[in-house]
C-alpha cells in the first residue's frame, strides 16, 4: 500500500514537493489501484479498503487538514472502481477526483450541474462516465493533477474506448512547475477553485452555442 501525502499543490513547501503528476505516472503501471479520496472521512476508508487489497494500491492526499466532515467510527471497504454521484442536475456533469470534490459542488450549485465523485482513477467508474456522457451535453473533469496524462485523461480514454462521442472539458494543472505560494492562491491561480471551475465551464458553454 502506498500512502501519498502532498497530493496537488503544498504551498510553502515549494515546487519541489507539489504532489502534480502522480496520477500521471501511478496509472500507466499494471494491476495498480489509485485512489483520491475527497475528504478526512473518506481518506480513512480507503487507506482501510487499501490495506485488505492484495493487489498494489495507491492512496493520494492533500497536505494540510481536510474540509472538516464528520469522521465516521466503523472502517468499511469500498467497493474498488466505483464512483457516487454527489449531486443531480442537467445539462453539464462535473466528473470530481480527490479535493476537486469541493470547488466542484460549489460550481455545480451555480450552473444546476450533475457532479460526481469520481474516487478511483484505476480502475475508472467507466459506467459512471458512460452515464454521465449519455445524459449531459458537455462532461468536465477537475483534478489537482497535470491534466497531461491524468485522470482526465483516462475519461478521454474510456470514452473512446465506449465509442461515445461527447465535449471533454479537462481542468487540471498547467504543464509547469507551480512556484511555492498560498495554496489557495496557487488553486485560484490555476483555475481549480470554485470560482475558476464555473468560469472555465461557462466559457466552454459559451463557445459550444
């Protein structure tokens, strides 16, 4: 089991310590599970499902204390490769890996947009992205990862592999090194707050009429 701390952008720890490609590199290996949990709670739960796997695992974090959910006494096992959808709505589906849950919900809530938890980057929900294709008009996937190979990578992949065709709005990292800064303003800075997350996607509206 691997349990990888720093996920995304760490602030003061600089540059060197930004946890920006590892969902990159994890998911080209076989037989590899990787998991991004979305909160405290769910961190737990799959640091628990990792450690009963025989199989590797890879379970990333963020630096820093989570968004603050009730922690939950009892250890449960998730089931491996399947995401949950976290909020309903119409026309746009926000596709959610790790803490990109929040800014995610938080622009779903603008735009009355479906988002979904997405949990696992390997293996990928591919029934969960099956769905959301055939019921949105336009998909968007956030991570805290260089979208270079990422988890929104993978949806470009599932979704050519399912022979659906449907607009791919990825948001992720840039291709660059992320200078040592206020995390927070580092996220605002690439876009993956809320308010960069609903821009980005009303821009793509915009273009799409």
């Amino acid at each position: 089991m691997f349990a990888i701390d720093r996920a995304g952008l760490v602030g003061a720890d600089g540059p060197t310590h930004a946890g920006s490609f590892d969902l990159t590199y994890l998911r080209c290996i076989p037989n590899m599970t990787v998991m991004a949990p979305a909160d405290e709670n769910e961190c737990r739960q799959m640091l628990y499902t990792a450690f009963g796997m025989d199989t590797p695992a890879a379970v990333r974090y963020p630096r820093g204390s989570g968004p603050g959910v009730e922690i939950s006494r009892e250890m449960v096992a998730l089931p491996v490769g399947k995401a949950e959808v976290r909020r309903r709505g119409s026309a746009v589906a926000i596709l959610a890996f790790g803490a990109m849950l929040k800014p995610a919900l938080e622009a779903g809530e603008a735009l009355d947009a479906t988002v979904v938890n997405m949990r696992f980057v390997k293996p990928l929900d591919e029934a969960a992205v099956r769905e959301a294709a055939m019921n949105h008009g336009l998909l968007v996937t956030v991570e805290e990862n260089t979208i270079l190979g990422g988890a929104g990578s993978a949806v470009l992949e599932s979704l050519e592999g399912q022979g659906l065709s449907i607009p791919l709005l990825q948001l992720g990292l840039p291709d660059a090194f992320i200078e040592q800064g206020d995390p927070g303003e580092l996220l605002a800075r690439c876009g993956l707050d809320g308010r960069g997350v609903l821009e980005s996607i009303r821009r793509r509206l915009e273009a799409m009429k």
